[in-house]
C-alpha cells in the first residue's frame, strides 16, 4: 500500500446562501491541483467550524484509505496548507473531505505518466463575471474525463459591480475573497465550476481583473492613482496588488511560492504563478504570469487614424521593455528548451493575453505592445528547434486561431516561428468579442462596417465571417498573416466551423492521442447571454448544454532517429521490446539495426548506446 502523507488547503469566507440547503457546509465543494507524478494539493471550503478530514482512496467507493490528513478549522477566512506526497505516476485517484459538521464532498484526479505516450487531455478557459453565474457554458467540462483545467485569468472581475460585491472596485482582501467565492457558489440549481473542479486538477493563472482592469504590475508607484501608496515604487507592492493576489491564490489549489534570487526589485519575494507540468512524453505545460512586472502600457494608437500607427509600432520595439520579467521569461526558454531536448511532443505556453497580432486596437495591453520582448521568445523558439509549440491565451471573449509570426525590427519582413495560438472564448462575459469589435468598428466608422443591429440579426456563419473580415483589414496592411493557419506551415486539418467562434460563452478541449500524438483542438459553446436575460428565464439559460462550434487536428512533428523504433521521439525500453518481438532471423525489418539478417542481442547492444531522446533537429 502506498504511505501516503496527506496535504490539505482550507478556505473559507462569508458569502450569501440565497441558493443552497440550510444544512450544506461545503458550500464550493472541493478541488485538487498542484498536481505531479507523486504529489497533490487538496482544497476544500467548509462554513463549519471544527476539524476537516481529508481522505484518499484509489477507488470511489473508499473502501480501502490509502491516507487521510485532519486540517483545524478554527477561524473563518483563513488557510491551513499541508502536503501530500507518494503518490503514485499515471494513478487515478478519489478523495474525500468531511467537515465538522459530516458534511461530505468528493473528487478525483489523474496523476501525470513520468514518460512515455499515455495520451493526454486538457481543457482551459477563462473570463467569467460574477453576475453571469453559473457559468453554464462549462456544465460539460466535468463529463470530458480532462487530465486537468487550466483556469486563464480573470477568475473575478474584481473592478466590476455584481450581486455578491455591489462596488465598482474590490479593495479589501474580504472584498476579493467574496468576489471569489460569488464564481464557485451554487446559482438557480446549478453550479458548473465546482463540479468541474470536484472533476479533475485545477491549475489557475491571473490577468488583470484578479486585481484592477490593465494594470502593470511592474510601473513605477504612482503612475496609476487606482493603487495608492506602494512601498517598493512598483505597483505590485501596493494593498489593492497585494489583497488581490492573496485572495486569489486562498480561492485555488496553490502552493504559495515567491520569487527569490532575482537581484530585480520588481520581482524578489513578490508571488510566483509560473508553473509547468509535464505530462510523460506527451504534452507540457507552461503558465507565465504577465500582469505582475510588466511595464506601463504605451498610450494606445487611434485605429481610426492610420497615420499615428508607425509611431506606436516602432515604440513597441523599445529595448528592455518587458511584459514578463527577464527572470520568468529566461525560465520560460529553459523550461521549453529542457522539453524539447526530452523528447516532450507538445509543448502549450498559457499567456492570458493574446500573443498574435489583432492590429493597433488595443494592442497596448497584448503581448503586441512588447513587441521586442514577443521577437525575442517567438525568435528562440524557432532557432532552438522547438517544435509542437501551442500558445494559449485568453482575455478578449472570443476564440481566435492564428499561426505565430514576428519580426526583428519595425516594419521589416515577417518570420515564422513554427508556433501557433488560439484564445480562448470566454466562460462567461457579456458581450464577447463578436458584438463587442462589431460595434466598436461601428462606432469608429471603419471602412465596410454595418450597424451593430445588422450584425446582431445575421446568422452565426455570417457573423463570424465579418469579425474575420474586419480583423483581417487590420492585419494584413501590417504585413500580418490573416486569422486562420490556412497558408501555414502548421499541418492542420479543419473539421467543424472555422478560424474564429466569437458570438458564444464557452471553453475549449486539447486531445493528444497517445499513438499518433495527433493534437485535436475541440471549442465547446453556448449561446451567450446578459445579466437581464439570465433574470427574466433562469431556467431556459441553465438548460443550455455546450456543442462543438469548433474543431481541427494538428499533425505533430515527431523527431525520429536510428533506433527509435516506435517513434516515440527517443530511444527507450519501448525500443528493446520491440527487438525482443521480433526477435530471430529477418529479411529487411527495422528492428535488425546492425543488418546482419538476425535481430538478436547486437541489437539490443545497439539500442544501447543510442539510448535517449532524439536530437532536437532529427
């Protein structure tokens, strides 16, 4: 029997029960992340004061404990972290939390393969506001057997108004706390978020609405009067940064950590949201946090008048300007590097703003607006030899899908990268990008516009087909490639709809299959909605079940050597069980790699010395 040592996270903090039993404690249910081949992090909620038992099992009836931890709940609105360990790789788990009350919830997990092909599955979204909740458009996600979520900023829309927190700003860490709280409460019957979490393991990252609409964590105390005094001269030392950032790490499955040895005052000591897991040989992930040390933002181009726009593009060129901090993006190339070199096939980079280029409308607050720092990482990828790179991103309400292109310098030619992004819809914000952009063009005047009212009565086919229009008349007079990987060299196929899905709520499915290691991109959707709507028919709105809107493949890029005889990316015991097969005499057979006509034990010599990922260039 596994000797399992248990960790537990407690959270707790008052918030309105209008929609729950009298009797239910665990109010947001529970949730696991943090997770590895051998270790977990478990989450739980309860308004019960008393002790918290958490138990774990390896099957869902919980018939044999494997381990169980007890977490004193003695005061509201405070966190009890311990940590479990010896777990085992590749291993399905169940656990369950009860409070002193005997209130019960339960949940499961998949631990990650160390190596090797097992096929993976990860869903992510992000974007939802608290009057919206439930965020129906994610009821699905908990049924689709996910290896983990990744939740892609703007958990709470902290500086907007809603039921739970009726201020135009969230400013106290109670403030926050409720804020969170408010997205995982149970709603008209319905609470799609916990039991996505209750599914699977949560991984989260922030953007700017954990804390204030924009913000730069990393300009200079007093460029921005929303934050008041900050104690370091940077934004992110600030009470409303600091308040924001403690809420939101309490509200998810988080192992606090800091970062440290960075000689960078913008930097040392303050949260570290980078993560990465690896998930065997399939697929890894990497989560940066861009709103904590970035610089100001440029004052935004008018896009109406192309004549400012060389200015504002050649200042997003300005040496040392920086989004992520030179720390977190040299850790970001190491890390990807290290993939790469181990023979990890898909590699999926979480930014909570796009990486593509959408054109001058505020491209200021996008990875567009850093665009020296955005070269500098696409330019690595692509003479490193890093293949199989995914970006995701998330923030602007809508599913857009691009190949990745850059330049060195202003205005010079475009580059490949090999890379590839696609944002991320959102869970749930009225109104996504579709109706937004269409009326905003609108209100501009832009050439070929129509009036948002005309837009809004087109069917959804010819919806998207304007938004892609209107996009593509901003990009492509920059030298940009239209949305789409048509014309790419990303080897995709399109199943359902097209390039962009930007008139629903929804969330999208990653599927890499464990032979081909073929990547399936799935967008699911709901009609979206508003606040009034949702109140005037609760339940034609919580009857809403998610579709596919969106589907295609994308071929991976396998890198194969002598030797690597199931194309797995590196030579390994893989390899020697196919000589063992296929052992004996052979006339022209892959496994008799010293040709000599008899697969035997030179082979396995041979295997041998060649034993280890394949070069990144094979």
């Amino acid at each position: 029997m596994t000797r399992l040592a248990a960790t537990a996270v407690f959270i707790g903090s008052s918030v309105a029960m209008t929609h729950l039993p009298a009797s239910a404690q665990l109010i947001h249910g529970v949730a696991v992340g943090e997770t590895t081949s051998e270790s977990a992090l478990l989450w739980a909620r309860s308004l019960a004061l008393g002790d918290l038992r958490f138990e774990i099992s390896e099957d869902s009836s919980f018939s044999s404990i494997l381990g169980s931890s007890t977490v004193s709940n003695t005061v509201i609105d405070k966190a009890a972290p311990k940590l479990m360990q010896g777990l085992t790789a590749g291993t399905r788990y169940h656990y369950r939390v009860v409070d002193a009350s005997g209130d019960s919830a339960t949940g499961t997990f998949k631990t990650p393969h160390v190596t090797g092909r097992a096929g993976f599955r990860m869903g992510v979204a992000g974007d939802w506001r608290g009057e919206l909740v439930p965020v129906i458009s994610l009821r699905n996600a908990s049924a689709r057997a996910l290896d983990m979520f990744m939740c892609l900023g703007d958990t709470i829309y902290a500086d907007v108004a809603s039921p739970a927190v009726p201020l135009s700003q969230a400013q106290t860490l109670a403030d926050f706390r409720t804020k969170h709280a408010e997205a995982l409460t149970q709603r008209f019957g319905v609470n799609a978020m916990r039991d996505l979490r209750q599914s699977t393991s949560v991984f989260a990252m922030i953007d700017d609405h954990e804390v204030t609409n924009d913000f730069a964590g990393g300009a200079p105390a007093g460029s921005d009067p929303r934050f008041g005094p900050a104690p370091s001269g940077f934004l992110n030392s600030s009470d409303l940064y600091r308040n924001g950032l403690q809420a939101f790490q309490e509200y998810h499955p988080i192992d606090p950590q800091v970062w440290s040895g960075t000689s960078q005052v913008r930097m040392e000591g303050l949260p570290k949201l980078y993560r990465t897991r690896r998930f065997g040989s399939d697929a890894q992930f990497f989560a940066v946090d861009p709103r904590s040390f970035r610089d100001a933002g440029l004052t935004p181009a008018n896009p109406a008048d192309p004549s400012g726009w060389p200015a504002f593009i050649a200042s997003t060129f300005t040496p040392g300007r920086t989004m992520l901090g030179t720390p977190q993006l040299a850790q970001l190339k190491a890390d990807l590097l290290a993939a790469q070199d181990e023979g990890v096939t898909w590699k999926f980079v979480m930014v909570s703003e796009p990486v593509q280029n959408l054109g001058i409308l505020q491209a200021s607050d996008r990875f567009e607006g850093y665009a020296a720092e955005r070269a500098d990482l696409l330019h690595f990828i692509k003479t490193s030899g890093i293949r199989n790179v995914v970006f995701i991103s998330a923030d602007i309400h809508g599913t857009l899908v691009n190949n990745l292109t850059y330049n060195l310098a202003p205005f010079t030619p475009q580059i490949s990268s090999g890379a590839w992004e696609i944002t991320t819809g959102s869970g749930a914000y009225a109104a996504p990008f579709g109706p937004t952009v269409a009326g905003i063009a609108a209100s501009l005047g832009l050439p070929g516009t129509i009036p948002l009212g005309t837009y809004l009565s087109l069917p959804a086919a010819q919806q998207e087909a304007y938004l892609q229009g209107l996009i593509n008349a901003q990009i492509t007079p920059l030298g940009y490639d239209p949305l789409g990987l048509q014309g790419s060299d990303i080897p995709f196929t399109q199943l359902v709809g097209g390039p962009t899905v930007t008139n629903s709520f929804g969330w999208t499915e990653f599927d890499v299959d464990a032979l081909t290691q073929r990547l399936t991109v799935t967008t699911w959707a709901t009609p979206w909605y508003d606040e009034a709507m949702l109140l005037a028919a609760p339940g034609a709105i919580t009857s809403l079940q998610p579709q596919v809107v969106q589907q295609f493949t994308v071929d991976a890029h396998l890198l194969t050597c002598a030797g690597d005889l199931d194309r797995s990316g590196e030579v390994d015991a893989g390899d020697i069980g196919l000589v063992l097969f296929e052992f004996g005499p052979c006339t022209s057979c892959a496994a008799d790699l010293d040709g000599n006509g008899v697969v035997g034990a030179a082979d396995i010599g041979v295997l041998l010395t060649l034993f280890g990922p394949c070069d990144r260039g094979g």
